[in-house]
C-alpha cells in the first residue's frame, strides 16, 4: 500500500518543473517499501528514510551553477597623489 506524506514545505520541483511529491511505499524494504520522490517524469529509488530520498532527488534536479568570475584583484595601496616636485 501507498499514501502520499504531506510536508509544510514544499519539496523542490524537478528540472522540468513538475511538481514533486513524497510516496511512502508501506512494504517492507525487502519487498520493494520505503520512500520515495516522484513527478510526471521521474523517480527515485526507494529508499528506508526520507532524507536519503530527498537527497538522491536534489542530486538528480539541481539546477546548474554557474561558473563564477574572477574577482578583479584587490588594490592593496589607495591610489596616491602625484606631487609635482622640481628642483
């Protein structure tokens, strides 16, 4: 048997944007029970706890970084003023 948990925060969507949501198989592991993560397009293997499931979730749809830029480097010194001196 299947329920579906409910949770105050809402699971992240998937890169699609589908939404997702938690299936608590109530079988034994053995027989294929446990939690798991599913939307219109995909799933998670079915894991003992939630976390676990979460996390191979957040793995599978995370969004792509992107590449950070150089920072430009740090002047150490304040420019100074030039001092026209002649002799």
């Amino acid at each position: 048997m299947q329920r579906m948990v409910t949770h105050p925060e809402p699971i992240v969507p998937c890169s699609k944007g589908h939404a997702a949501r938690h299936m608590h198989d109530l079988r034994r592991a053995s027989a294929g029970g446990g939690h798991g993560i599913e939307c219109a397009c995909s799933h998670t293997a079915r894991h003992e706890d939630f976390e676990r499931a979460l996390a191979e979730w957040e793995q599978m749809h995370r969004k792509p970084v992107a590449k950070r830029q150089r920072a430009a480097p740090r002047q150490v010194f304040p420019p100074m003023p030039q001092l026209q001196l002649s002799l």
